[in-house]
C-alpha cells in the first residue's frame, strides 16, 4: 500500500497522501517534509465528517469525493470502501488531469482494502 501511496507523489503537485479508517486511524501514509500523519487524520476526520453530515441532511446523500481547494494547496478525501484517501496538495495542481491519476489510485487502493476485509 506505501508504495501505491508513494506513486501518487509522481504526480506534479502532489505534496502527500495517506489512507486513514471510518474514525482516523491511520492505515498507511507517504506525506511530504512538513505533513504528520496524526495531525492531518484529525484534520481530515473531522472535516469529512462535518461535510458528510452537511450533505446528508441537503439530501445529497453521501459524497465519495470531497475537494478543499485553498490559496496555498488542496486537500482531496476520496472514499474507499471504509476507508478514506486523503492527498494533499500545491495549489498549482491541475484538478481535472490530476483527479484521474488519484481516482485510479484510490481504485486500487479500494481493492486492496476488500481483499484484505475477506
């Protein structure tokens, strides 16, 4: 799992990932110089949880994707079974090309997570 984490950093822009559960524990990290792993799953935890929650009384139901766009980088959750993927990245990341190379990512990520659940 590091190393499919680790590929993601091939990605021009990408600062760092990491794969934490339903209630931010951390499975697996590869974050950049300045990132902790701790941190940044309580970060995310709470904030997917409140957008979850904005979302399911909107009745938009539940969103599998979950894009933070800020002046100096993005946060980007993806949801991955029962688990999240969490990328951190600059600012200058191209959304629309970026965001296939890390769907494809968390896919596989998706997959080693169910069949390590079986």
């Amino acid at each position: 799992m590091k190393e499919i984490l680790q590929s993601l950093q091939q990605i021009p822009g990408v600062v760092g990932s990491m794969v934490m559960t339903g209630d931010g524990m951390v499975v697996c990290s590869a974050l950049g110089p300045g990132l902790e792993s701790e941190t940044l799953a309580a970060l995310t935890s709470g904030t997917r949880l409140s957008i979850q929650k904005a979302a399911v009384h909107s009745s938009d139901g539940k969103p599998h994707e979950i894009v933070l766009e800020g002046t100096e980088g993005n946060l980007l959750l993806l949801e991955i079974g029962d688990a999240t993927l969490i990328v951190v990245t600059h600012a200058g990341l191209e959304l629309d090309s970026g965001m296939l190379e890390i769907r494809s990512v968390a896919r596989k990520l998706r997959g080693i997570l169910e069949i390590q659940a079986s």
